[in-house]
C-alpha cells in the first residue's frame, strides 16, 4: 500500500490548463516551505512561488498570475485563524490595506493581460516588484530596531480606531498609523501586485515594518488579510478573462489546489512558531531570497 502511494507522488502528471508536467509531490512540498517561513513575515510566499512556477514549470502565460491568487486562497485562512486566536492580528491595519489592494488588483489585471502578456516584459516587472521589496528590507535590517520575541501570550489593545488615526498598544509599547495613508499605498501596490499575482502583501508587510515602525509580530496578520481580500478578487477577474481577447487568462485549479495544501499546513505552523523567533532572522531569511531572485531576473540569470 505504501509503495503504491509513493509511486503515485513521484509519478509525473500533466495539468491540463497550464500544460505544466511535474512529479506530484513538488507543488505542495515548495508550497509548504515558502508558506512556513513567509507567514512569519507577513506574505504568503506567493511572490516566491510565481518565479518558481515561470523559471522550473514553465509556466508562463497571464494564468499563472491567477494561479497564485488562487493558491492564496488555501494558504492564507490558517494562518489568519491563528492570528487571530492569539490576539495577533491587528484589524484595523488589516481593514485598510484590504481596501486600498482590492481596488488596485483590478487596475493591475488589465496591466498585465494589456502590456506584460510575454514573459520579456514581464520578468523585468516581477524583478523591479522584488528588487524594491528587497531594498526596504535592506534598509530595515541595517537601521530598523532588533526586537525581541514579544511575551507568548501578548496580544494588540487598541487606544484608538478612526479614519483619521489608529494606535493600539503592544508588548508595553504604543504604535500608530494614518489609515489613509495605508490606503493610498496599498492602492498603489494592489496595482502592482495584481499584474505581479501576489496580492499586495508582499510588499504592504515590509512598508508596515520599515517605513511606519509596526512590529513585524502585528502586521504579518494584517498583511495576510489583505493579500486574502486581494486574492478573491484577484482569482474573479482572472477567471472571468474580461477582456483578454483570446489570452488564457484562469487558473490552473488542480495545480493551484496542491500548492494550497502545502501552504495551508506551512502557513499554519508558521504562524505557530512566529512568536517565538526575534524580528530580524525573519526579515534577513526573506531579504535573501527575495534579493537573489530579483537580480535572477533583471539580469536574465
């Protein structure tokens, strides 16, 4: 019985939308290890996983994008349950950057079945997203503060929710932020990110932490939140192919599906065991991979 299912995960299969040939168990095995460490960050793995599927499935037509999104779908609710458990996720943050990524994805849908359909255009785009992903990290890592582990059962107390400000208290100390501000930026990235297929989150996390100083321990469910807005829609205009023109546009289900397997169990675990690792092996692990895979790109590596 065991052999018969081991022969079957290293049996290759072709999925019949995107025209991808892989052995079974490789989607949920590189789904599970990006959604592991990612979550932890606040992101998905979404931005890694769209490199992996172009450069080693060859998959490269404008469904990949909305195979992402739909792999969002299965890897973002388990690690938002948890956050939200344990206190851990700040819903006005969340609320905001949904707002403003959900309109953007639609703008960025029509930018990428409009000018970046071919993989030319398009791998420079996805390099310039992570290249500047990796440069707010960067710059964070070498002048941001080294926080500790927050205390295991410490959870966000809000002091005060309106348009105009949100500050909230946690691990003894006192943050805030403009919700327009969030708006207007996650605007701009939902733009970026729905022609990218990331949501948005990928680079809303590193904003959050770099820019406005929120603790990575309190933006990382907010920032999975947004990406999982994002990515419904995202998967909607995709699959509705509205105006295409021919292009093959939706998602490759059956290989979106297996990818959510494996991030949905990653993303679970990593937010689990996110409260106990410090801030910057977080963000250095994720600066590293996220610099190599850009510059693979704009240099055509």
């Amino acid at each position: 019985m065991s052999q018969n299912i081991l022969g079957f995960l290293f049996k290759k299969i072709t999925f019949p939308i995107s025209g991808v040939k892989t052995w079974l168990f490789l989607p949920p095995l590189v789904a599970f290890c990006l959604a592991y460490f990612g979550s932890m960050a606040g992101v998905t793995g979404a931005f890694l996983l769209l490199p992996f599927q172009i450069s080693v499935l060859g998959y490269t037509a404008p469904g990949v994008s909305a195979t992402n999104f739909f792999y969002n779908l299965f890897a973002i609710p388990g690690s938002l349950w948890r956050y939200a458990r344990e206190g851990r996720l700040n819903w006005p943050l969340g609320f905001f950057i949904s707002s403003g990524s959900a309109l953007g994805i639609v703008f960025g849908y029509f930018l990428r079945i409009k000018f970046l359909t071919e993989p030319a255009r398009f791998k420079p785009f996805a390099g310039l997203v992570l290249l500047y992903l990796a440069f707010r990290l960067g710059k964070d890592l070498l002048h941001g503060e080294r926080r500790p582990p927050p205390a295991k059962k410490e959870a966000i107390f809000y002091l005060k929710v309106s348009l105009k400000e949100v500050s909230f208290c946690f691990d003894q100390k006192i943050y805030s932020f403009l919700p327009t501000r969030i708006f207007g930026v996650s605007l701009l990235v939902g733009i970026a990110g729905g022609a990218y297929g990331i949501g948005g989150g990928a680079i809303m996390a590193p904003y959050c932490v770099s820019v406005l100083k929120l603790p990575i321990h309190t933006v990382a469910g907010a920032s999975l939140m947004g990406t999982f807005v994002s990515s419904v829609i995202g998967v909607i205009v995709y699959a509705l192919g509205i105006g295409a023109e021919g292009l093959s546009t939706k998602p490759d289900y059956f290989l979106g599906i297996l990818f959510g397997i494996g991030g949905l169990a990653g993303g679970i675990f990593g937010a689990r065991t996110q409260k106990f690792i410090p801030e910057h092996p977080i963000k250095f692990g994720l600066f590293l991979v996220v610099i190599l895979v850009s510059l693979r790109y704009l240099l055509g590596l």
